[in-house]
C-alpha cells in the first residue's frame, strides 16, 4: 500500500511541480527583465488609429468610458458598436461624440462577433463605411466599454507598432483593475491581473516568447487585421485571436507596459460567477483546441516559441494551481505516515511546489508595484479557492465547460457581466 501511495504522489507531483516550476521561471524572467521607465518624452507614432469599443447593453458604464477617452492624446476617433442592445448604449454614445455602428444578428452573439462586424466595414468598405468616423485608419485599438484609460495611454500604444501600417504587427497595454478597492473580490482580481496581465507578460517579452492578448487595450496595424482578420467564433476572442497571429502568422505580440487601462471587476458573488464561468469555459476550449495544433507546429518548426505558448496555454489558473500544491502536501503527508520509499521525494516536490508559488504571488505583486489592499486580500484566498472549485463542480455537473457556449452561432452568448454604474468625472476614472 505505501509502494502504491508513492507511486501515485509522483505521478501526481510532476505536472504539479511542472507548473510551479514555470511560475518561478516567470518570476525570474520579469525580474531580470531590463527596466523600462515610464518617460515624458515619447517616439510619436505617424500612423493614423481609431478606438473600437465592443458594446453589449452598456448604458451604466460607457458615458464614463468615452469621457476618459475623449482626454487622450492625440485625439482619436471612437467608434463604438453596440451589439444586440436592448438598451441606452447606443443614443449614450452619440450624445458623447462618438460614432456608433448598431448590430443586431440574434444567431451570431458575442464580443468577436461584434468586432469581426467592425472591422469588416471600418476596414473592407462593407455597409456604410465611406460614413464612419474613422474608417480606413493605419492602427485600430480595442476598448472595452467599462474602461478607464491615461491620456498618453494610445500614444503609448502605438509607438510599439512599425510606422508601415501594412507590416502585420498586434500590441497589449497593461490592463488593470479600476475598483481594486471595493472589498476583497476586487482586490484579489486586481492581485490576479497583476500577475497575469503584467509580470507574466514582462517575462514572456523579456524571454522573446509569443504574448496573448487580452481583449482590452490592444491594438493591430490595418496589415495585421488585413492579412489575418478576426473571426467571432469564440467569447475567448482574444486568446483565439493571439494563437491565430502566432501560428498562421509568427506574429509576435509586443508588450506596452505604460499604456495603463483598467476596467471594473465583479463584487458580488453573482457577478463572479457570470464572468468565471464565461472566461475558464472559453479558456478549456481554446485548450482543447489548440494545444494539439502548437505540439503539431512544435514538432514541424522546431521553433520553441510554440514550446512557450504550450506552457503558458496549458498552465492552469493560480487557483487551480494552489489546490494542486495542497493535494501534492497531503499526499506527501500520507506517505511519509505509511512509510513509503517515495515519502523523502514526495516532501521534497511538494516543498519545492508550495516554495515556486508563494514566491510567484508575493514576489511578483512587488514587481508589479501592488498596493497594501492587494496584498492584504490574499488573506481571502483560501474562501476564493474553495468558491471556485464548487463552480467548477457544479459547472462539470451541469455541462458548462463542454465548450457548448464557445463553439459560434446561437450558442457564442454575449453573457455580459452586471455592472456597477459608473459615474462620470468618478474618482476611480484616473488610473
């Protein structure tokens, strides 16, 4: 019986220690990264950029959101595209200065649809384009509509693409949380984003490998949406679109680390659940989907930048990765108290395990500049942990996460987040 524990505490410490390995060299990549000081004085782009904002029954948010952008520099054109609106988004919009193009298509839902139609007509001349503001622009940055931005944050943006718009080229700013502070939920996401939209993108630049996007504060040249145009077939359009760009395409996606945005995150239980289970049964599905492709393109090339998206693609969430540590410890335990021959290696992988993610959380949120609330929010971890893997129960029990909802069509849902409004000139617009 102890032969047999041994056994399976191994088995089960490899991807477990596989996983907190990556996150130390994460940390390690990011720390060593050379520092890039945020500077006054800017390489100005020549490329000529519209704003994109996906909208989806927005009325609380968007005013807040097309004021924060009407302080950028330069001035850009918005267009906005309200998405299956039932409600004020689109007259909202107008009434800021920006142009709105409305959709309605009940069979086809969702944030890619919703850009897919954009472009198409801001790019390709569809529908009414020779009447938006903004078509045939060189750049198109995308903003989601409860976002707040900095005044330089599009120069920012656009200094890191080619000054010939028909290079195929795709950049990321630094996306944030704008309500870190409204109690712990928050405040763990802003911890989240912290590491997952900042320190793993600085280490995945630093050590030349192929970065996501993120959906928000991104921007493409017109040669990179030309070439390799986004489809709408997922609600995890950013990740989809970001292997699309890598494998079809060898595009590296840059890292703007000063192009700061940042967005509300959910409060309240229902909201997280709405946007967990929308986000991680989008993520598995890209999982399923591409993970076999990459090896297939790894074991072709020879490149390893596909070895580092299959990393990054196949690490699980932190939540997921503590639980995997949790387990590891315990079965460890229960080996050294059979008296296993595996006991000494087991403890020495779970120790190894449990050491890569504490210094990866705390480490890395001081990279990252965190604030006191952040940290201090972690003390709620352990409740986050235990809510989600419920949701994961329940969700595997009910067949949320068979990937149904991600597949297009009348099932790629448009399931929008609750918002909290957010009101115009509010304190928390200035990130």
């Amino acid at each position: 019986m102890s032969t047999i524990a041994g056994i399976i505490t191994l088995l089960v410490a490899v991807p477990i220690c596989v996983g907190s390995g990556y996150l130390l060299f994460i940390l390690i990549s990011a720390a060593t990264a050379p520092k890039r000081k945020r500077t006054s004085t800017l390489r100005v782009s020549p490329l000529s950029a519209t704003i994109v904002i996906p909208a989806h029954n927005e009325e609380d948010v968007i005013a807040a959101t097309l004021q924060s952008l009407a302080a950028v520099e330069p001035r850009l054109p918005i267009v906005v595209i309200a998405d299956n609106c039932i409600d004020s988004t689109a007259q909202l919009a107008r009434d800021a200065g920006a142009f709105v193009i409305e959709r309605q298509n009940k069979a086809e839902r969702g944030k890619g649809f919703a850009l897919a139609f954009a472009f198409d007509i801001l790019m390709n001349g569809a529908g009414n384009a020779s009447e938006v503001r903004g078509a045939g622009a060189d750049a198109y940055i995308v903003v989601d509509a409860d976002t707040q931005v900095q005044p330089d944050f599009a120069l920012r943006l656009l200094a890191e693409l080619p000054d010939d718009p028909s290079v195929p080229a795709a950049v990321q700013g630094r996306y944030g949380v704008m309500n870190g502070g409204d109690g712990w939920r928050a405040a763990l996401m802003s911890a989240a984003f912290d590491l997952v939209n900042h320190i793993r993108l600085l280490a995945i630049d630093h050590a030349g490998g192929c970065l996501g996007l993120k959906g928000n504060g991104m921007a493409f040249t017109r040669g990179c949406l030309a070439r390799y145009p986004m489809s709408g077939r997922s609600v995890t359009e950013d990740l989809d679109y970001a292997m699309d760009l890598m494998q079809h395409g060898g595009i590296r996606v840059q890292y703007a680390p000063h192009a700061f945005i940042c967005a509300q995150m959910p409060v309240t239980d229902d909201q997280a659940r709405s946007q967990r289970q929308r986000w991680e049964g989008g993520r598995y599905r890209v999982v399923r989907s591409r993970a076999p492709q990459l090896l297939k393109a790894l074991i072709s090339t020879g490149d390893l930048r596909f070895l580092g998206a299959m990393f990054e693609l196949l690490q699980p969430p932190l939540a997921e990765q503590v639980s995997g540590c949790i387990g590891l410890s315990s079965l460890a335990i229960l080996c050294a108290l059979l008296g296993s021959p595996f006991a000494g290696i087991a403890m020495v992988a779970s120790g190894f395990s449990v050491v890569c993610v504490l210094m990866y959380v705390f480490f890395g949120l001081g990279l990252a500049g965190a604030k006191k609330e952040t940290f201090k929010a972690l003390a709620f971890a352990p409740i986050y942990i235990v809510w989600k893997l419920v949701l994961y129960a329940i969700g595997l029990l009910s067949g949320r996460r068979s990937g149904k909802a991600d597949t297009g069509g009348a099932d790629a849902e448009w399931v929008r987040t609750s918002r909290i409004k957010i009101p115009i000139a509010d304190e928390r617009t200035n990130p």
